[in-house]
C-alpha cells in the first residue's frame, strides 16, 4: 500500500468555539514500536476535544495537539511488535489525541474491532465510554450475575453503556434519570429507571435489596462504589 507523505487534519487556530477549527496540513506520522497507522473512517467528538478546544484541558506531556480521542478506521501500517493486527483490518480505538486529522498513529492495545452490525461512523464513539465502564467495572471486582447495579445518570454516554453492559452480563440495573428518559433507560437493560426529581432511588434500591455496585458522575469523574 503506498501512503501520502502528507495528510490534511483540523487545528485549532485561538481557543474558543466551534469556529476556531481550521483545516491545516502535517506530515503522515509514522508508527512506533507496538503502534498501527490508521487511516480514519470517522472520529468521535466527545467532553475532553470540547473543553480542549476552548482551552481548559491541555493535552498531557507527549500526547498529540490535534484534538480527537475516539476514531474509527482502517490499519494501514503496524509498527514492530504488533501482532493483533494486520493492515487492511478495520478497527475502532481510544487514541492518544490525533483523531481529528486522516491518519493517526495508535497504541495496539487501545484498538477494538468494529462489533458486528455497527457501522464504522457509529463506532467512532464507541471506545471512550466501553473502555471506562469497563476499567471501573468490569475488571478485577465481582460483576455477576443477579447483583444489583445502581447507575447515575443512566440516559448519558457513560450512563447508557453502563446499563448495556450490566444487564449483558446478567446484573439488575437501576438507574436514576428524568421522566422523559425513563423508557430509554428501560429500552437499553434497566430492570428500574427512577425519576430522581420525584422518586427516592435510595428508598427504591434499599427495597430491592440495596446495591452491590453504584457508578456516579460527577464533574467528569467516574466513583464506583461497592
């Protein structure tokens, strides 16, 4: 496969609103050791490129200037000691900054398969919120069957996947959002969906037994409670 030298890729030109986006040229990155070049299919626009945009979240030490932290796309060249993937493979990934841009260079390890029945542009948004839910949930701790899970804010991304994934593995899912969210909430797994203006959860949830697992929101940070 024979790569440009060159892709094109949206700058931020001053911090501030959507409009301070520009297009803007770089050189084609290459990829390190245990890295894939993707070219993109689709980036994801999430919290962390909006408040980096308006200049209240500087990307960390080594990490690229170009916003875009979820993408979609299609392995086009593997560095050394990539063996998961091959070029040609269509993927969707959590990136280290890059994605708004045509290629963007990924550590392996952050790269998911596009799940069966979903397109590369929805799969674009899939990896920031599957790979929170599941750092803080699913991973090292019990998540079995019959437990109850109690998820904040369930009609958000993070809301939303949480509820996916808890009843996918058998857990009672309830969750606290708005009157009008209910019956997404109820659509997407949730055994309970309360409406936390009119509603006591802890009332609710003591009744059914109390929670094994509670998942809250706030201000960008992700609590789990046991």
């Amino acid at each position: 496969m024979t790569l440009p030298e060159t892709m094109r890729t949206i700058e931020i030109r001053e911090h501030g609103g959507p409009d301070v986006l520009e297009a803007g040229e770089r050189s084609l990155p290459k990829p390190a050791a245990g890295e894939v070049l993707v070219k993109i299919i689709a980036a994801g626009v999430n919290g962390p490129d909006i408040v980096q945009r308006r200049g209240h979240y500087p990307p960390p030490t080594g990490a690229s200037d170009l916003l875009g932290l979820e993408v979609s796309g299609e392995v086009v060249a593997l560095g050394e000691a990539v063996e998961r993937w091959k070029v040609g493979d269509q993927i969707c990934a959590l990136t280290n900054g890059g994605g708004y841009a045509q290629y963007v260079t990924i550590p392996a390890d952050q790269c998911l398969p596009i799940p069966e029945e979903v397109s590369p542009v929805d799969a674009a948004g899939l990896c920031e919120t599957l790979f929170t839910v599941w750092s803080n949930f699913f991973t090292n701790h019990a998540a079995d069957k019959g437990l109850l899970f109690l998820v904040h804010g369930g009609a958000g991304g993070i809301g939303s996947t949480a509820i996916q994934l808890g009843a996918a593995v058998g857990m009672r899912v309830f969750t606290t959002c708005s009157a009008d969210d209910k019956a997404f909430c109820e659509s997407l797994g949730a055994a309970c969906a309360i409406d936390y203006l009119e509603e006591d959860f802890v009332e609710i949830v003591k009744a059914a037994g109390g929670a094994n697992q509670i998942l809250a929101i706030r201000r960008g940070v992700t609590w789990r409670a046991t």
